[in-house]
C-alpha cells in the first residue's frame, strides 16, 4: 500500500500504449514470447507461466489465452521451455 496519495501527475504511473506492429508480425505471438522467456529466465516453472495466461487476474497474457486459447499459449510455452516430461 502507498505512504501517500498518488498525484495527478506522477511520473512513476504505468501507463499501457499501443502502436501498430509491422506487416506479418503476430502480436500476440511476440508479447506472449517475450513474457513467456523473461519468466523463463527468471527460473519461473512453466506451470505457472501457463497460470498467468489462464488467470483473468492477468489482464494483458489472459487477453492472449482469450483470443488464442490454451493450446496456442502451451505451443509457445513448449517452445520456449522444450516439451513438457511426459508423466510414465
């Protein structure tokens, strides 16, 4: 929690920005790359990698898993990590 009110004009403030991604680029591939291999290299476990796509609490990886859906969010996963250990 804040020690004190935001002001107006906070410098520090998140502020989300859109701009047009170039012919042939799949935007959703690349953010949701880009995510998935900065939590990889943090030591993330995929699972939970794949949790914040599943999670609405996530608003901007969970808006991919909407409009992708879940096997496409696991390819990229996949690709990044290598394929998941198979249960015997």
């Amino acid at each position: 929690m804040a020690e004190k009110d935001l002001e107006q004009d906070d410098p520090y403030e998140f502020v989300a920005m859109r701009f047009p991604a170039e012919p042939g680029v799949d935007p959703d591939e690349a953010m949701a790359r880009t995510v998935i291999e900065e939590y990889a290299l943090m030591g993330m476990p995929r699972d939970k990698v794949l949790r914040l796509f599943s999670s609405p609490f996530y608003s901007g990886t969970h808006a991919v898993y909407d409009r992708r859906g879940h096997a496409f969010v696991q390819e990229l996963i996949d690709s990044v990590y290598g394929l998941a250990p198979r249960e015997v």
